[in-house]
C-alpha cells in the first residue's frame, strides 16, 4: 500500500471518529430541539395547573355576575312563589337558552330553603330530591354567595354558584347556576396549546351511582377504564380519548400509581417522558384537584403530545449524521489530494531519480524545485542531491563518462562496486555459488 494511500485512511479514519463523537455529543447533551421541547413542556405542565384553575375563576365571575342579576328580578320570584312549577319553567326556559348561549351555563335550580329541589330548569322532570352539596352548605350556613366545583347525582363534575334567594329581605330559597367542566375548560387547549384531563379518586365517588348516571345519559361506563380513578372531564375529544387511548396509556401517563403520586403532593409534579403502546410519545404531569370544601379530589392532568417534534428530531438527527459524516469524508479526499501532491508525488520524482541512477542513467539531477522546499522532502532532495554529486565526482576521478552509459562501455554494476562507487549485497544464490568455489 503506497504511503499516500495509508495516510488517507489514517486522516479518513480520525475524520469520521471525531465526526461520530460530536455527533453523539451533540444528539445526547446539548440537542437543541430535544432540550428546547422538553424545556416547553416542563414549563407548560406546571402552568396547566393554573391556568386551570384561573379560567374557572373567570368562569366563577361571571356566572356569579349573572346570579346576581336574575336574583333582582321580581318577575321570577312571583313565579316562584306561587308554586306553579309549570309556569315557572315557561317563564325561565328562555332565559336559561340566553343563559347557555352567552355564557355557557347548563345546570338551573329553584331550590327551597330547606334544600329541596323545586325546579331543574336544565331536567324540568326531576325534582323533589334534596340537595347535599357543598356549595350549597356553605350558601346556606354563611347567608352568602358559594361556589366551587362539585359532581351532581347525574355525575357530572360542574362548577356551581349558588345564591340565597330573598323577597323583601325574606328568605325564600335558593338560586343555582351551573357550568359542566367540559364547557369551562374548553377554551383551556386554544389558551394552554395542551390537553388536560381531569380525574377524580373513586373514593369520593359511589360506583353504583356512576353507573346508573352513564347508563342513563346512554354513555359507556368507564369505571373499570383505571384501577384508581375516573375521568370526569377533558379537553380532549370522544374520538381521540377511546378505551384504546386510554389502555394504551394505563403504564404510563394514566398509571394509578402515577396520579396518587400527583395528587398527594402540595406542588406540580412532572411525570416524565413516556412512549407509549401506540407509538405515542407524551410529557405528562399535574398536580391535585381540589372540590368546593377545598378538599383534594384528584388530579389535573397535563397530556402533552410531542411524536411529531420527536419525528422531526429525528429527522434532523439523521440529516445531522449524514451532513457530519458527508463533511467528513469529502475533508479526507481534500485531505489525500494535498497529501499526494505535496508528499506522494515528490517522493515518487526523488524514487525515479534513484531508479535513473541505478539503471546507469548518471547525468539524471533531483528536480530544482524539490530542492528549494523547506520541508523533510526539500531535506531528503538536497541530501540527495549532495550525494549524486558526490558520486559523480567519484566516477570522473575513476575515469567513468557521467554522459555515456555504463552498459554502453561495459561497464556492470560490478564493476562499479569494485570501484567502491557503489555496494551491491550479493543474493543467497551468489553466496552458494562462492562457497562451492571454495570448496573447490
């Protein structure tokens, strides 16, 4: 293997290794887009929580502006007074559609003071039932405005205002507006960018009403969906958030162990980075859900897909290989042609020069410009250079023509090494040969 040739895979050699470990440097330490990602979502899963529970307060506000003006309304009160469930649900139909349309209330409730339900404006046929929830505890016990979030004996996990209910300074009951968490935190995705999915510890919960309460809305009853928990409310759509999703999630993300870790703790808790069983690959966290008494519930759940920043990590990791290993290579072939033309080549001309000389060829000379380098190849040229004309000065003393060759006046290289111009070692044959003759 020619020197030109070894020295090109020692340059490829170190080229592509350095390469390789700044590319594995790059991909595992300081990866912008991983870092950046994981920076993001780290950040929005400890804002979830409060942005969370900021739109429910706006959300609170508002339903709390509108009780507090239906509550000056006599017309209403007359109504109810009168004990005429019918005309009263005529009466404020139309203004639970208004309701609905402008600010997305869906639960409605004349309620007597000692907590019987009059009129569910929402449910006309269902009535008669007492009210034990605590925002209407705390209604009643401080003769004041309450709100929270609580779930209803229909099961749904609702955001409840609930004013006392006077005429002429007596009281007469209770008012409740309500908004179901779906249709408060739908906005929360345009706001946040992120899913969140709300879930609620079975102990708060009674199985058999569950149950009765999806089977009456017509619903799946997803009570066995996660050992622990059930889910109460989500940004996420009924296509995407199936049993499949769901399954596919149990180890990770929705893991039972996972959310009591969340829910026990005073702080946002950030899960991890999970690939999940279909191919998903998500940042999870959350921290607790708190109900109307301020008790811990369960948990907020921040359900942060990131497979298409993942696939296209990997898409620039692989560009970032090639493009590396790509650079690599063509500064090795830079790297052979300049070591070709400044070593390779110069030391083929010197080797020819030797060549020249030992075929006889005396009036050959090391090219000038070899010998005008300053490098090891100028020194080996003018070392050389010295000791051609050394020989040629030892051929003219000899009486040698440096123009004829010396196969032209038979002269051998044998006769050149008697001469001690040159020194020949003999092959292993000549050696055989010159012992028999001594034998001889």
């Amino acid at each position: 293997m020619k020197i030109n040739s070894k020295i090109f895979a020692a340059i490829l050699l170190a080229v592509l290794l350095t390469s390789a470990i700044n590319y594995f440097i790059f991909v595992s330490e300081i990866n912008p887009v991983a870092k950046t990602e994981a920076i993001r979502s780290q950040v929005e899963i400890e804002t979830s929580g409060r942005i969370f529970y900021d739109i429910s307060k706006e959300n609170t506000r508002a339903i709390t502006t509108a009780l507090t003006v239906f509550t000056q309304d006599n017309s209403f009160k007359e109504k109810y007074m009168g004990g005429n469930r019918e005309e009263l649900y005529e009466k404020s139909l139309p203004l639970f559609d208004e309701l609905k349309k402008n600010y997305g209330i869906t639960h409605f409730y004349f309620i007597k003071p000692d907590g019987t339900i009059f009129l569910r404006v929402h449910n006309q046929g269902k009535y008669g039932d007492v009210v034990e929830r605590a925002t209407f505890k705390q209604a009643k016990e401080k003769n004041n405005i309450s709100s929270g979030m609580d779930l209803g004996p229909l099961m749904f996990f609702t955001l409840r205002v609930v004013a006392p209910y006077y005429n002429n300074n007596e009281l007469i009951g209770y008012v409740e507006f309500g908004k179901e968490i779906d249709d408060v935190i739908k906005n929360f995705k345009v706001i946040e960018g992120d899913d969140i999915i709300l879930f609620v510890n079975k102990k708060h919960i009674d199985k058999e009403k569950w149950a009765s309460a999806k089977a009456g809305q017509g619903i799946r009853n997803s009570w066995e969906d996660i050992s622990d928990y059930v889910i109460v409310g989500t940004t996420m759509k009924n296509e995407e958030l199936t049993p499949e999703h769901i399954k596919a999630h149990k180890k990770t993300c929705f893991a039972s162990e996972r959310l009591k870790e969340i829910e026990e703790k005073e702080n946002v808790t950030f899960i991890g980075k999970f690939k999940e069983d279909d191919g998903d690959i998500d940042f999870c966290g959350g921290e607790s859900l708190y109900d109307a008494e301020n008790k811990k519930i369960g948990v907020i759940l921040s359900h942060h897909d990131i497979s298409s920043i993942e696939s296209v990590a990997q898409q620039t990791k692989q560009i970032i290989f090639l493009s590396t290993m790509g650079i690599g290579i063509i500064i090795a072939i830079i790297s052979f042609f300049i070591v070709t033309y400044l070593i390779s080549k110069p030391i083929e001309k010197i080797t020819k020069t030797i060549d020249d000389i030992s075929m006889g060829k005396t009036d050959t000379e090391i090219t000038p410009e070899l010998k005008k380098r300053d490098d090891e190849i100028g020194d080996l040229a003018r070392a050389f250079d010295r000791t051609l004309v050394s020989l040629k000065l030892a051929m003219k003393k000899s009486g040698i023509r440096q123009e004829s060759r010396p196969e032209e006046k038979g002269v051998t290289a044998e006769d050149l090494a008697k001469e001690g111009l040159i020194n020949i070692k003999k092959s292993t044959t000549d050696k055989i040969k010159d012992k028999g003759s001594k034998i001889s």
